[in-house]
C-alpha cells in the first residue's frame, strides 16, 4: 500500500505535466482548429531558456524562470505568425505540417546552440522533499503539483470569470459570429498562442529538474500529452488534464508494477484501450459545440 | 445624406456572379425589407455589408465613410449590427454572456452593461428566465430572441437581420415581428431580411424586392403589394393575406 501510494504521487506529478502540456494542445485546437505538433518543443525550448537565465547569465532561479514564461508567450505570437498565419485559410493539414516543420526546425536550433549533452537544472527548492505517513513527497514533484494546480484554477478563473475570456471562447466556438460582434479574432487567436506556449514552457521548466533538459525531451512529452487529450476527449479542456493525470499513473504504476522498459509502451497501449472501446474519450464533447 | 448607402452593388463567390449591380439605401430611423426568394442573393447583400463576402464591387457606405474593404471587426465597430442566417448563438456560453458580448465593440461600464442587458429581457422577457442556460439548449424561437437581443447590445447605427421568421412557428413569428416594431420605437434603423413578405412589409417603411441578384422592383410596402409584377413573380398566393 506504500509503495502504491509513492508510486501515485509520482504519477500524479509526471500526469501534471501531461495535463499542462495537453491544455496547450485544447486550447490551440479549440481557438484556432491548429493541432500544434511543436507543443512538446514549447516545453523544450521553455527548459533551455531557464537554463539560460539561471545556469548561464547566473539570474535567480524564480526571475528566470518568469522572464522564461514572458519570453514564451512573446515566442507563441511569432510562432502563430510563422506556422499558422500564412496557412489559416488553407483547412488544418497545411498548418499541421508546418507545426512538424517548426517542431524539427527548433530542435535544431537548439541543438546547434547547445548540442547533445543535456543540460541540468536544480529544482525549485533546495530541500529534497518531506515525508507525509508512508509517502515521501519529492519537492519537485511538489512543486509540479501545486503550480499545475494553480495553473488550472486561474485559467479556469479567467476563461469563465472574465469578459476577455468570454471572447476567447466565443473565438473558439464561431470565429465568423466573433467578428460580426466585434470581437478581434486575430488578437483572440494570438492570445491563446501565447498562452499556449508560455503553459508548455512552463511544463518544460518545471519537469527539467526530474529529467534532463535535452534536444529530445519534449517529443516524448508532447505524444504523452497528446494521446491525454484522445483519452479525456478530443479538444476536452477537463479530459486534458484528467487524461494528463490518468496517463500519468498508469505508466508509473506500470513501469512499477509490470516493466520499467515498457514504460512508454503502457500510455500508448492505454491510448490504444481507449480508442477502441471508448473513442469519444472520457468528456467526449457534443458535435454540435464542434461544429 | 443616407445613412446607409449602397451603389452599383455587385459580388461573386468564385466564378458567378451573385449580385449584379443594384443600389440599396436606408435612411435614419428606417426599416427598410429586403425580398426575394431562395438564393435571391438577400444574405449575401447583408454579407457584403458586414464584410464576409471576398469579392464585391461598387459602394457601400454609412455615414458617407466607406465599408468596402473594411475588416468585418471594424465595420462593427462603425456601428453595423448583423444578426446573421442561423442565428450563430454561441453554443457554450450562456444566454446572459451571448447577450454581453454583443457590446463587445463599446466601451461600456459592467454596471451599464447590466442594465442594459436588463432592458433587452424586457424585450424578450422569456430570456431572463434563461439566462443562466445554455446556448445549445435553446429552442429555434429562444435563439432568435437571444441573437436580436445579442445584436441590439451593439447599440447599432444601423442592425442587420437575416430572416428572423425562417423556421418559426407562428405564434413565435409574431411575437419576434412585436420585438421588430419595438425596436423601431426605439429609433433603430433596420434592413430586414426577409421570404415572409407579409410580415416583412407590415413592419417595414420600405421594401425592395431582389431577383436572382437584380433589383425587381422597390417601393412602400402597398405598392409593392399592389404591384402585378411582385405578386407573380414572388408574393404569389401569399399576397391574398
Ligand atoms: N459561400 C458561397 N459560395 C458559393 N455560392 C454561394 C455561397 N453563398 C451563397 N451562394 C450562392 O449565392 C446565391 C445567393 O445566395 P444568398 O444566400 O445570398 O441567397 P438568399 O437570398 O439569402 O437566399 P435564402 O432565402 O435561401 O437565404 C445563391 O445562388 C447561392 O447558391
Ligand atoms: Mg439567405
């Protein structure tokens, strides 16, 4: 029962990151129809910009990583600008491919910066954690939870406590009725881009400290976070972060319990699961809102 | 000086032509209806207007400054309402937050735009018992009622509607023309899009009578009653009402 209850608050930490990274898919997809295939990179490239601010120009840990979560933000608006403006009355293919253009395009940015040998990154406390009864609670861990938790409430603050997010999602359900009320779609739709890639920087930074900050880590991530967003219910924002959650634990637990070389193979065997039995997902959403 | 002008009005998706050249305008205070039978071009006339349609020729101007080219956000923001084909509530939002964000264009205080989201359920007094609900919930008649309510939050020079009656039931009908000729107590200025002409031309001032994208015939609305060419080609056996 100890072991089980570790092993679930390390999934429940890993699941976090899933829900953070899979938010950003939502939401991009709600906002803009764009399946963003450079989601992971946000993460990566969110990592190595802490690893900047605070390994290399020696910035406190926390203003790195705020200045990290601004320059994200700034990054989506010109990553919309570059993958998706061009492309936006061509239907989703188009911009899918060049979301996959600018995922290998950054890695190779940051590869040539930096190259292959990861980088490290200290966690957010120096403290390696308390232990709670049976359960040690690893201070990163911890902090993923308690962020990814804030993070949920406060978007869910200001997508259904304020008028501008009130747009965003009439953005995101008619874009043509948006703009006969007024509502500036473009800034709507470079808004949740921005938000986007600061939530998957953010996911990067604060998982950096448990893995290392490689060229490859947000690939792995960003499929985790995706087949989150089939299992909780395509386009769902409550299914992406309990399918991250879900996908979190199960993997653990697998990895745990079953095989740790398979690790990987269980959130794709739950994906698989899902798909066939049940492939609207847990929150499989109305066609009519979809439309 | 009309307050909504419209000349030599021409537009084609792709290769036909749709509208093909015909002058429209609507004075202050007017409600003025706009006829015609199924792909007359009557949507794509208010389209043009909003912005929506990619290739249009001739004029259209209100208050004299041009729309033409204008994106669809800055007409509104001129003051052009359109409460489009459809409807287009906004499924996941409540009735009360489609109705706020009509006002999205103004700069408008949260206690103003309370009560003026107050005085639009007195309009349509069912919505206020929907508020809260919404908007994929609503009957065909509740979604229309929310869209003009929607539209007048914009406090519009002028307001666009696109066949308010299609798909209602009568007595729904009546009531959507009873909010019509309120609207029009209220000094609002509106191009109605209309295939119920009898409904259409009891509101209306005016009325034009569009034919695959030409101009039929315009008028007051007993001339347009009266005249032999409207009542064959279009009013038909309606015209016995
Ligand atoms: N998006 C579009 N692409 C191509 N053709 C279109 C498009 N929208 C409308 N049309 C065509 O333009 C013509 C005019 O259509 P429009 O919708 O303006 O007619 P309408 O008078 O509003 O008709 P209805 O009473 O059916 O709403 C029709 O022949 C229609 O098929
Ligand atoms: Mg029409």
């Amino acid at each position: 029962m100890a072991t089980f209850l570790q092993l679930l608050f390390t999934g429940l930490g890993i699941g976090a990151i899933y829900a953070l990274v899979a938010l950003g898919f939502v939401l991009l997809i709600r906002a803009a129809s764009v399946v963003n295939f450079a989601q992971g990179q946000f993460s990566m490239v969110g990592a190595y910009l802490l690893v900047v601010g605070f390994n290399v120009l020696g910035l406190p840990y926390y203003l790195s990583m705020f200045l990290s979560v601004v320059l994200m933000a700034g990054f989506g608006v010109l990553f919309a600008g570059a993958t998706y403006w061009p492309l936006r009355h061509r239907g989703g293919l188009p911009v899918i491919i060049s979301t996959i253009g600018a995922s290998i395009f950054l890695e190779n940015i940051v590869l040539f910066l930096y190259g292959p040998s990861p980088e490290v990154l200290p966690g957010l406390f120096d403290s390696p954690g308390i232990q709670v009864g049976p359960v040690f609670m690893d201070s990163q861990y911890l902090s993923i939870l308690v962020a990814s938790t804030i993070l949920v409430i406060l978007q869910y603050l200001i997508f259904e406590k304020t008028l501008l997010g009130k747009k965003l999602q009439a953005t995101s359900q008619d874009k043509e009725m948006a703009s006969l009320l007024g509502i500036p779609v473009v800034a709507m739709i470079l808004i949740t881009f921005g938000y986007s890639a600061a939530l998957g920087g953010l996911a990067g930074m604060l998982v950096a400290p448990v893995l290392f900050v490689s060229v490859g880590m947000g690939g792995l991530i960003a499929l985790k976070a995706f087949a989150a967003n089939i299992i909780g219910g395509y386009g769902s924002i409550p299914g992406a972060i309990l399918g991250g959650l879900l996908l979190g634990v199960a993997e653990t637990l697998g990895a745990s319990y079953i095989s740790v070389p398979y690790k990987d193979a269980f959130a794709f065997a739950m994906l698989l699961m899902f798909l066939m039995v049940r492939p609207q997902g847990l929150f499989g959403e109305k066609i009519s809102e979809k439309a | 000086m009309k307050l909504l002008e419209i000349k030599d009005l021409r537009a084609r998706y792709g290769a036909g032509e749709v509208l093909k050249g015909f002058d429209l305008s609507v004075d202050q205070g007017e409600i003025v209806a706009l006829l015609g039978a199924n792909g007359a071009g009557k949507s794509t006339t208010l389209r043009a207007i909003s912005g929506l349609v990619p290739h249009v020729a001739g004029s259209i101007t209100l208050d004299g400054k041009s729309l033409l080219g204008q994106t669809t956000e800055a007409i509104a923001r001129l003051g052009v309402s359109h409460v489009p084909e459809g409807r287009r509530v906004f499924p996941g939002l409540t009735v009360r937050e489609n109705v706020i964000l009509g006002a999205s264009n103004r700069r408008i205080s949260g206690a103003d735009t309370k009560r003026e989201v107050d005085q639009k359920f007195d309009l349509f007094p069912d919505l206020r018992r929907l508020a809260d609900v919404l908007g994929w919930t609503l009957s065909g008649g509740q979604l229309q009622m929310v869209a003009i309510a929607r539209g007048l939050m914009a406090n519009p020079r002028v307001l666009l509607l696109d066949e308010p009656s299609l798909g209602l039931a009568p007595l729904i009908v009546q009531q959507v023309f009873k909010v019509i000729g309120e609207i029009r107590k209220l000094g609002t200025t509106v191009l109605l899009v209309e295939q119920n002409a009898h409904m259409a031309l009891s509101v209306a001032d005016r009325g034009y009578v569009l034919e695959t994208g030409n101009l039929l015939v315009q008028g007051k609305p007993d001339e347009l009653w009266n005249d032999p060419q409207v009542r064959a080609a279009y009013l038909g056996g309606m015209a016995a009402g």
